[in-house]
C-alpha cells in the first residue's frame, strides 16, 4: 500500500522539481528506504522538503530518520560506472 502511495503522490512532485533523475522506495518489517537522485545538491535539497511534507502528511507512522546528500560514483541502475583508471 505505501508503495502505491509513494507512487501517487511524491513521485509526481518530484518530477515537477527541476533536476529529478531517479527515485527508488524499499521496505522492510518496519522501515521504509527512500533514495532519489538528483543533477546537484541544491536540487536534493529542495527536494527533502517535499520528502519531509510528504511524510508527514501520509498518515504512516512514519518517522524520518538521516538524510545524506552524496555523489553517485556508481549505479548499475543509472548506467554510472567508474572511470578505468579509479
């Protein structure tokens, strides 16, 4: 269910923010794993805040727990790969 409605209602938004790449939800027996990816950190930032309303207004038990702003060096999902010489 929360699956469907990660779908519904965030991933929408986050399609309008400028930047957007990727979006990935994963759950276990009682934590949900977001990932999203994003051109710059300004524009990871931006979209936190839509995370952080959208769990809030969810209805879930949900508590947000860290967030980490990074560089993808790697992803087989988004076809990055390492230069040879790393």
């Amino acid at each position: 269910m929360i699956a469907r409605l990660a779908e519904a209602e965030p991933l929408p938004q986050y399609k309008q923010i400028p930047g957007f790449t990727a979006f990935s939800a994963a759950i276990n027996d009682d934590e949900l794993f977001s990932l999203t990816v994003w051109e710059t950190a300004e524009q990871a930032e931006t979209a936190n805040t839509t995370a952080t309303n959208w769990v809030s207004d969810s209805g879930f038990e949900l508590t947000p727990r860290e967030v980490h702003i990074a560089e993808v060096v790697l992803s087989t999902l988004l076809g990055v790969d390492t230069p040879a010489t790393a």
